[in-house]
C-alpha cells in the first residue's frame, strides 16, 4: 500500500517526494490485445504513471445499467485497465468527468441525460439558446444524474487506490470546468442560474446594491432575468464584474459537490486534480482565463491541486514566456501544500485535422518539458500518448457515424504511438525528454526553483474577461484594453524580455497579502483598470521599502469603471495624453540619463506622465513629455514604463538592476533565445537548466553571484536543445562540484554522466580514489577532475568512488 499525500507543493508517496512522469492513454479506445503494448511503450518511454479518461457516455448502457468491468464489451473493462496497468509497474491517475471532453460526442455525457433535462441547455446572452453541449452545473437534475454516475464508477477507483494497494494516486474531478461557456462567450444564464446569482448578489451587497449594480429589483425574477441577459449599457461594466464573480463561486461549489460524492462513494486518502484550460492557437496568452475562472474552486482546498492543459505547439522565442509565466501564474496562486503539475501536456505532432497542415518539430515536447520540470512542475501527462479507435455507441444516434467521438473511427493519430501502434518521430523525442528528467527526479521531485528578486505581478481579476455582451460598447472598450495591457505586457514585451535576458522569477498574486518571501521587486504589466486593494497593496509595497517596474498604462479606474487612481497618486504622476500609433502617426521615444545613447525607436503607444519629482527615462519624440520615469515613494522606487518599448535586452536587463534585482546566473551569451533557470534543494543540491528555444546554436559563459562557473569556460549550447547540469550535488562519499555533463543516474558511488560538450570536465570534492570509463582523472588537494574527449552523443560515461 502506498501513502499519497500533497505537502509543501510536492507530490509525497510513502514519505519520499515523487515526480511524475505520464502518459494518456484511452482503454476504450483500444482493444484489450493493445492494452499491454502500449502500456509497455510508456514504460519504455520513461513513463511511470497512465492516465486516462472514463466516458460515462461509453460506459452507461441504454437500459439504464453501467459496466465497468467488460461484461458487454472488452473496451469497457475498465477494472481490467487499471489492474493491467497495477502489473506492468505503473501508476494511475483516472479522470471519470462527468465531462471529459476528449473528443467524445456531448463532452462525454450520455445523451439521456438532455433528453430526459433539455432544460438543462442554458440560456445565454439575450435568451439565445447556448451552441455547446455545455449544461447547468448546479442544477439539482444533473448533480442527481452525477452522483449516480459517481455511485458506480468512485468504487470501481476506491478499491484500486494505492493506500488500498492498487495504482491510482490521483483522480481527476470533472474537466476543464467553464471552458465551454467561456470560449463560446454564452455564460450560463437559465432561470436557475439568473436566480442563483440574485441570492448570491444579495448575500455580498443587500437589495439595494444589488439593484443598483444589476439594474433590475431583486424581488422581480423575470425582471432580473432579463436585466442579467441584456445588460443595460449604463449598468454594463458592473453587471459583468459580478457574473464573472458569481461563476467563479459556482464553480467552487460544484467542485465541492463532485469532490463530496466522490469521497461518499469511498475515494479518500489520493489527492483531487482540477484541469485549467485556455491556451489556443499556440499561445498561452489566454491561458490565465482559465486560472482566474477556477482558482477559487482549488486554493485553500486540503489534498487537492490544479493541472494545466498546455497546447502550445513548437516552443519558440514567440511563445516561451508564455509558458514560463503560465506556469508561475498557477503556481501563484496556489496554497503551500499544492504542488503545480500538467494534466494535459501536449505531446502529438501537431497533425490533429489529419490534414497535414500542421507538423510540430519533435524536439518541441524535449523543450517544454525541461522547462516545466524547472519550474516545479511535479506531474507531466503527455496527451494524448497513444491513438486508438473511436467504437459504436451501444445504441445508434442517427448523427452520421454513431461513435462515440466526432473525429471519425481512428482517434489521436498525431500521438507519439498511432492507432496502429506505430511510433512518429514524437515518440523518440517524448522518450529522450522523459529519460532526461528520470536522471534527476530524485532532486526535481524535492527542489524548488530560485529566483533573482524579482517576481512577475499576478492580478486574476485582469482576466475576468470571458463574457462581454454583443452589444456593450463599454465592455468591449475594458476588455480591449486588458488583453492589450495585462499579464506578460504590451506585445508581450516585458516578460519576454526579462525571460531571455538571464532573469527567472516567481509570479505573485497581488489580490492577496503579499506573503514574507516575496521578492522585492514586483514588476507589473498593468492596464488602465487595477482594482483598489491592489493599487492599495502596491502602494503599500512601494511605502515599506519595496520596488516596482510597472509597464502598460497608469491605472486609472477600478473594475466597476469607477475613477481610482491611488497609485498613479502615491508615484506623484499625472497622465497628460496619449499617442496611439496609426495610418498617420509614428510616435517615437529617446532615452536620457541611464537609458540615453540608443537609438530612437518607435513605439505602438506613449502615454505623457507629469511629476515634479519624476526623473525621465524616456520621452515621446513629438511632445517631449516624459513616457518613462524613475520615482522614489516612501522607502521605495518605482520605474513606470508607459510606452511600448521594443524587446531590447539591455534596456530591460539596466532597468531591473536600478530596481535592485541581480541575475545569480550572470549569462554572457552570443545571442538571444536562451532561458536560464536554477533549482536546489533542502540540502543545497542544485540543477542548473539551460533551455535554448533559438534556431540556431547559442554559446555562454555562466557565474553564479559573480563567480565564474566551469573556470569562464563557455558552453555551447545546441539549437533548440536543453541541458540540466548539477551543481553541488552529492554521489555517495563525493560532491559533484560541477560538470559540463547532464546527469543520467546514480547509484551509491557510482554515477552515470552524458557528454554535452565533446570535450567535457567533471570536478569532484572526494578523499576517494576516482576511476572513470574513459577520460583521464587527475587529483590535486582533494579535488578530483575527469576529463573526457569527444565520444558518441548517447554514450555515458561512468564514474565510480573506489
């Protein structure tokens, strides 16, 4: 039996912190002869751990019964599943919906369930009928039929738990929770959700509030109905605050309803797992949505996490930082005890139409996923692993095909093993990517990533903006200004810039108290919209001697519209204008004081700033007002960058260190495009990670707090590769000073080491006689080097303490 617990954002199972490694994997997609071999290819993969959905649409039969256990159909054995996979060595995480999406036809609920309930199908904007097959979470009718779905498959799991002695650590609740009514904008507006909300809006502000912020009498349902279906223009930006609010409770109590069942039908002691959607067309930009829709429905919540569900395709200097911050805003906002993990890490090759109009380079998956370990990520499930076939529904539906997906008979045939149980080029590259991390999971499963003091500010309320109705001119003008401001910065600048500049960083969540390890310097891409309580909270971080880089536009109101300047206040600035680029304008910023000498660049926006106390940086050509300044507030500085800067490094890199902030790596590369990270433990033992996403080879030299590392030896990095050296790493009676070496594994005295280099260097602190299977070893004052000339790429080299 195995203990499996969340504790202090890792993934503890029997006592020891465990990273993950998994694959997706669909049972009722395959026929049971395929069970084992695919089973068998993950382990060969570096897998430890399947993954897989259970379509409550496949396994309820149309008499009503449920088989889990393949009486009917070997495609239904799901106890047979997870058993197989309990012998064959494996973990298992299960995700039994009721919502699984996956392609399956109504999300993967049965079709009685809208037959019997076709009122069950919200309502949405002006009393449309909603396009997906989306229902009322909290409708009695449905957490009914849930729980009846929940009463014959949480036992089937119960049994199998690993503190039962079976495979499954974790069960999935539901999935991708509001996805649907969001990318669709049709928020769920039937009579009992319009309903739900009045008492939830008169519960947070009394009649009369509610009245005024809604525009209609709390006491007149149809009224209230209609006011929350048709917003009145002049109640527009308070109305869609509030809705956003209220679904994110409803959310929150619907997750407490599924995770109550399932408890009551005997799955305790493995923890809960919640999947966050939202990036699309290969960006994670909108990403965030998806926390700020579900964060509530986990933080604070004992033995439960989130996942991400990451669809980015290639990994380039386009969308790294996307990435790297959707990471660190999950992560923010998390309690201690939850670690981040990935339900849904992308791993096909991008052919998902079957068309060929998309192919992703393998090496893509390697790429994200040394990324993702780097930054605590404790469970990675590539999905979809292995394809399969879509079978009949066990009674026809007339719609075309009658299976039990839309995507035709052959299913996730971009997975790194098709239908067929071929291998695409994905598979050797999920499989160098899964080995890589093997080598360290011992020391990833127990690090933590540093930080250079310097924290990326995280504001979910600047991503309440899934719903804006049609017609609301003030809506569209609020959300538009968000999304152009918000969370990575104007053209994604500002993150992306710090990221390749050397910097790694944490995000925090400015909504709540800052907690004591928050690094002093909070750089904020903020829009003309900020909540008080975080301009107050910054203001506050500001008075007691901490830092702020803000890059946007000085916020100007709060999310009701509400005139709020209280940060704009404290920094003693004034907005004086605007220039926009356009047909006819071409707004341009030089630079003075410490950013003086570059060259004029030209520039999307620049917004004038007055202070008598504001020391320019940089002003707008035209003007020649100031669209960048330095202030001190308090015991505090500030740097307000208002103006679309391009991404020039240096300037980015000059501005944090006014700020205070030091890069511990200290890069000196001959290019852009490498992203720098570094990971220790309780015990001081570090990882270094190197992630170059350029398409072409970047060299460097690295320190570590202004000493060099490796003699200033510089390392060239391959394109569109990564590295994980260790750094003060422990290997039975030795430490493993540092190397030019990925580590491969260890074993007492023994280690194992890859060449990265062609001509590579370990240094050992040992009293041991040091033998190593090729290279030389040369000892001096209880030092140890081995030097190791040019070999295979794939051919370790063993090390042992004699």
């Amino acid at each position: 039996m195995s203990r499996v617990l969340l504790h202090d954002r890792r993934i503890v199972v029997d006592g020891r912190p465990r990273l993950l490694l998994a694959g997706e994997v669909h049972y009722f997609r395959l026929p049971r002869a395929a069970w084992t071999d695919r089973l068998d290819r993950l382990r060969e993969c570096g897998g430890d751990t399947v993954a897989t959905y259970v379509p409550w649409l496949w396994h309820e039969l149309p008499d009503g019964s449920v088989d889990l256990t393949g009486r009917t159909h070997e495609q239904r054995d799901l106890a047979g599943f997870l058993d197989l996979a309990h012998e064959r060595g494996l973990y298992a995480v299960v995700r039994p919906g009721p919502f699984i999406m996956a392609e399956v036809k109504n999300e993967g609920l049965p079709y009685r369930v809208y037959d019997e309930h076709p009122h069950l199908l919200p309502t949405t904007w002006d009393g449309r009928a909603i396009t997906t097959r989306t229902v009322d979470y909290l409708a009695p009718e449905f957490l009914a039929a849930a729980e009846g779905w929940y009463a014959e498959v949480m036992p089937l799991i119960a049994e199998r738990l690993a503190d039962h002695g079976g495979p499954v650590i974790g069960v999935q609740l539901d999935n991708e929770i509001g996805m649907l009514s969001w990318v669709t904008n049709s928020p769920d507006l039937t009579d009992v959700v319009c309903e739900d909300l009045r008492r939830w809006a008169v519960d947070r502000y009394g009649k009369e509030t509610a009245a005024e912020r809604v525009g209609a009498d709390p006491g007149d349902p149809d009224a209230w109905a209609a006011a929350l279906r048709s917003p009145a223009e002049s109640r527009s930006l308070t109305l869609h605050d509030d809705l956003g609010r209220y679904m994110r409770d409803r959310y929150r109590r619907y997750v407490v309803a599924l995770r109550e069942s399932a408890e009551r039908h005997g799955v305790t002691g493995v923890p809960f797992l919640i999947n966050v959607h939202g990036t699309g067309g290969g960006r994670g930009r909108t990403f965030p949505i998806g926390i700020s829709q579900l964060f509530e429905a986990y933080r604070g919540q004992p033995q439960l996490t989130s996942g991400s569900d990451y669809y980015l395709g290639d990994l380039t200097v386009t969308n790294v930082a996307d990435l790297y911050v959707s990471n660190a805003f999950l992560a923010a906002v998390h309690d201690a005890h939850q670690p981040p993990t990935s339900l849904e890490f992308e791993a096909g090759n991008g052919d998902y139409g079957q068309d060929l109009s998309t192919l992703y380079p393998p090496e893509a998956i390697e790429l994200k996923a040394r990324l993702c370990v780097a930054q605590g990520n404790r469970l990675l499930n590539l999905y979809l692993f292995a394809g399969g076939y879509n079978p009949p529904l066990a009674e026809p539906v007339g719609d075309g095909n009658d299976r039990i997906a839309f995507t035709g008979e052959r299913h996730g045939f971009a997975a790194p093993v098709d239908p067929e149980g071929r291998l695409n080029p994905t598979y050797a590259a999920a499989r160098r990517a899964l080995h890589a991390v093997r080598g360290v999971a011992d020391l990833l499963a127990d690090s933590d990533e540093e930080n250079d003091g310097l924290a990326l500010g995280f504001v979910p309320d600047h991503y309440l903006t899934e719903y804006h109705h049609p017609a609301s001119a003030s809506r569209a003008e609020q959300v538009a200004d968000l999304e152009r401001f918000r969370g990575m910065g104007p053209r994604d600048v500002l993150a992306r810039a710090l990221l390749l500049a050397g910097y790694s960083f944490p995000a925090v969540d400015l909504q709540s108290p800052l907690p004591a390890d928050t690094p002093p310097v909070i750089a904020l891409a903020s829009a003309a919209t900020l909540g008080r309580e975080v301009q107050q909270r910054l203001v506050e971080h500001l008075h007691g001697g901490g830092r702020l880089l803000l890059h946007g536009v000085l916020p100007e109101q709060d999310h009701d519209g509400n005139p709020c300047t209280l940060l704009a206040d404290a920094l003693g600035l004034t907005v004086t204008g605007r220039v926009d680029d356009g047909p006819q304008s071409f707004p341009s910023v030089v630079g003075h004081g410490w950013a003086a000498g570059r060259a004029e660049a030209r520039v999307g926006y620049a917004q004038r700033l007055a202070g008598d106390a504001a020391e320019p940086v940089l002003t707008e050509v035209a003007s020649g007002e100031a669209c960048a300044v330095e202030v001190t507030v308090g015991a505090g500085r500030a740097l307000v960058v208002a103006a679309d800067v391009p991404c020039d490094l240096d300037f980015w890199r000059t501005a944090v260190e006014r700020l205070g902030a030091r890069r511990r790596l200290a890069p000196d590369a001959d290019g852009p495009g490498l992203v720098l990270t570094s990971t220790v433990d309780r015990a001081g033992q570090r990882l270094l990670h190197l992630v170059n996403v350029a398409p072409s080879a970047v060299t460097v030299s690295l320190g570590w707090h202004g000493a060099p590392l490796l003699g200033g030896r510089r390392l060239r990095v391959p394109a569109r590769t990564g590295m994980i050296l260790p750094y003060g790493v422990r290997v039975g009676a030795a430490t493993l000073l540092e190397t030019t070496c990925e580590l491969v594994g260890r074993d007492g005295d023994t280690l194992l080491l890859r060449p990265t280099q062609g001509d590579d260097e370990v240094l050992l602190a040992t009293d041991r006689p040091v033998t190593a299977s090729r290279g030389s070893v040369h000892t001096a004052d209880g030092r140890v080097t081995v030097r190791l000339p040019g070999g295979p790429d794939d051919e370790p080299v063993r090390i042992t303490l004699a």
